[in-house]
C-alpha cells in the first residue's frame, strides 16, 4: 500500500518560464513518530513514512528550492491528492492550499460544489477533494527553499 502511494504522489508544478533559474521540487510522505523520553513525556515528530495502515494520519509535503541565480516570482505549485488519502486540513505551519474537486476550479472548500450521481448539487466536503494549490505569494530568492504541506488520511 505504501509503495503504490508513494508513487502517486507525484507533484505536478505550474511556473512561469524559468529562463532566471530552475525551481526544484520534492514530494514527500511523512507520518507522526512518537517516542517515549526517559522523563515519561511523549515527543511527536514527522519522519519519511515507513510503514502506514489504513486510517494513519500523515502529512504530505512539497519542499521546494530556487536552485538559479535569480529570483523566481508567480509560482503556482499544485499537487493531486493521490487516491489512497483522504485531504483533512493545511498542515501546522504551512500556508492553506486552494482545494478542488475537480482539478479545474480552485477555492475554499466552502465555496465548492458536487454533482451527485442523481444530478443534485451538494456541498463539497474534504472528502471529496482531489487536488491542493498554493500560490507562492512572493518571489523566491536565489538559494532560497520552502514547503507547503497538508494533512492527510490513509483509507
């Protein structure tokens, strides 16, 4: 199960032309760790997923880089939810993603609609997202590096 999600999390990256420098971008797989400390607190850390079962909590992260000697500006970066997680929220410390239901139309999660099989609109909820975008709000300098990440559910 591990392996065939891996493979699936392939980032797909809408950038300007890159004639100032390429952009380079990782996908990643993180689950929560959690480790027992000799005092008996709990310490929790995200590492490269191993090992995952149904109904894990992980966290699916695009770490991105300015390899080139300029700065990078109007860079979209837009990943497909692979289909074995189910989207849940903006990770702690990442900005929130445009979500879609689609991969056409971007937005709030609230702003987006369903089209039941029985023709009705409805609702869109975190279930029913396929693709996350984040729009880098500003240029990224030379030598710079960042990540945007989301929490997920294994089904």
């Amino acid at each position: 199960m591990l392996r065939y999600l891996a493979a699936a999390l392939a980032a797909t990256i809408a950038v300007p032309a890159l004639a100032n420098g390429p952009l380079t971008v990782e996908s990643s797989m993180l689950t929560l760790q959690k480790r027992a400390a000799a005092d008996g607190t709990t310490t929790v850390s995200l590492v490269r997923a191993a090992k995952a079962v149904p109904g894990d909590k992980v966290v699916m992260r695009l770490a991105y880089r300015n390899t080139g000697s300029a700065a990078i500006g109007n860079v979209v970066l837009s990943n497909p939810v692979p289909k074995g997680i189910a989207y849940r929220a903006p990770a702690a410390g990442s900005a929130a993603p445009e979500l879609s239901v689609d991969g056409q139309t971007f937005g709030p999660l609230a702003a987006l609609r369903v089209t039941t099989a029985d023709g009705r609109q409805r609702a869109a909820t975190t279930d029913d997202v396929t693709h996350v975008r984040w729009r880098i709000a500003s240029p990224i300098a030379a030598g710079a590096q960042g990540q945007v990440s989301f929490e997920g559910l294994l089904k």
